[in-house]
C-alpha cells in the first residue's frame, strides 16, 4: 500500500476522518485514534491507549492502513457496532483481530 499525505485527502473525499488524540507524559507521548465512517454514521472505537502501535509516525501511518482495511470490505463498516447478536460480527473481529496483528508493534 502506498500511503502518502495524499491518502488523507483521498479519505476525506470519501468520507473518512481519522481523529487523533495526542498524549504527552514525562516519559514520552502516546497518540490515539478513531477512525470516522461518516456516509456510515458510525466510527470506530479508540486505538493506542497502550502505545501497541508505536510512536507518533508509526501510529498514523497504521490509521491510515487500517482505514484502507475497512474500505476494501465495507461491510466491516457496517458491523463496527453491530454486536454479538449479528452472526457476521464475530468473523468480523476476528478479521480484524488478525489485521491488527500486521499493523501493531507488540
């Protein structure tokens, strides 16, 4: 995947915000992220709170690729806050479950 400042505007022009909420400590900072469907109206929930995805750099370097991972299969989109009850949400965790593997640092 070739992921540039141009894959925000690409996003954007498609719908999908990625917010960032930054951390800043005496040791260090950590960077967290949501990922925003708006045509959808739903967003994902916050990733980072434990530094899995690394510092600032590899962070949104990884939101970006986890973004394109939802828009390959839009109806991960839809099973984002779907539940245990849908029968797809639990293939759909684990989808992202092993994504998520790819993209984290630990």
């Amino acid at each position: 995947m070739n992921i540039t400042l141009d894959t925000y505007r690409e996003l954007e022009e498609r719908g999908v915000y990625i917010h960032y909420l930054p951390e800043h400590y005496n040791d260090g900072n950590n960077l967290n992220f949501s990922i925003e469907f708006r045509k959808q109206k739903t967003q994902t929930g916050w990733y980072n709170d434990n530094h899995e995805f690394g510092d600032v750099y590899d962070t949104m370097y990884s939101s970006l690729e986890l973004a394109e991972w939802y828009l390959e299969d839009p109806d991960r989109i839809d099973l984002i806050n779907s539940g245990y009850h849908n029968p797809e949400y639990i293939k759909y965790k684990d989808e992202l479950k092993e994504f998520l593997t790819t993209v984290t640092k630990f």
